[in-house]
C-alpha cells in the first residue's frame, strides 16, 4: 500500500510540474533584457540570430571594460562576473544556432564567418586582461570560462568552414 500511495504522489507530482512547464511562457535567457529576447525571437534566419547573439556578447565585453575602468561603487565584484558569464552564454548559444543550422541544412555561412572573425577579435580581448588585467583575481575563474568558450567556438567556426558545402554558383548557359 506504502508503495502505491508513494507511485501516486509521484504521479501526481509530475503532473504538476508538467502542467507548471506549459503555463510557463518560453523562458528567456538570463543574461538577456526583454528587449534582447524579442529581437531573437523576431529574426527571420539563423545568420541573424547569431549575428544578434555576437552583437549581445560584444556588449557585455564592452561593458566588461567599461565597469574595470569606472568600478560601479556597489557589487562591482558581482558586475564583472555577472557581465562576463552573460558575455560566455551569448557566445556560446551563437555556437549552438550554427550546430543547429548545420544539422537542419540551413545556409548559415555567413554566421559561421562572423563567428569565426568575432571570435578572434573577443580572444585578443579576453587574454590580454587575463594576462594583467585590473582586479584580475575578482574575475579569474569566469574570465578563463571566457577564453576557453570564445576559443571552442572558434574552434567550431573554423571546423564548420571546412563542414559546410560551399554556396551554389550559378552558371551561365552560352548555349
């Protein structure tokens, strides 16, 4: 009887989580304002969304910068980290917009070389302040999550280069 009753609580109890999960609208990300969300969520392509995804990421290392440069006088610790794992999860969902082009078949090329490019300019960044940044203990350890993010999806970019099958040319008919 024990046994029953605890595989009807159970039951039960994923019932409700299951009827919670679909009440729940979409969930955005985190790291992400409303604002940021919507226009993820209105891009037409893939490339776009990836391209919205680099845009966010540049912000929040520029922001990164910003913050070392003027300390915010309250959670200035909490800002840094808090900036750069919203700048880790940016890059690190463009990354996973391209696999998922790559697996649908989608032409995302172009997010694929904005990656790539973006990514190198973000590593130029990201080492240099680990190499004698400001402050540099506050942020070490998501700082280095940074660096190893920003190189795996470049990592991933330059492979999906060679993965990709080049665009289509269009041949002229002199016939």
């Amino acid at each position: 009887m024990k046994s029953l009753s605890k595989l009807i609580f159970v039951f039960l109890f994923a019932a409700l989580q299951a009827g919670n999960t679909l009440a729940r609208p979409s969930q955005q990300k985190d790291y992400l304002t409303a604002f940021e969300a919507d226009k993820i969520r209105d891009a037409e392509t893939t490339n776009d969304r990836v391209k919205l995804f680099l845009t966010f990421a540049d912000d929040r290392l520029k922001k990164f910068q910003y913050e070392l440069e003027h300390p915010s006088p309250n959670k200035h610790e909490d800002i840094l980290n808090a900036l750069l794992n919203a700048y880790v999860g940016c890059v690190d969902d463009a990354a996973d917009l391209i696999q998922l082009g790559i697996h649908k078949q989608e032409n995302i090329r172009k997010g694929i070389d904005l990656m790539a490019a973006r990514a190198k300019e973000f590593l130029v960044i990201l080492e240099k302040l680990s190499s004698g940044g400001p402050e540099l203990e506050i942020y070490k350890d998501n700082l280095d999550d940074a660096i190893e993010g920003t190189r795996d999806a470049m990592n991933e970019a330059e492979k999906a280069k060679k993965d990709v099958a080049p665009p289509p040319v269009r041949r002229r008919n002199d016939h």
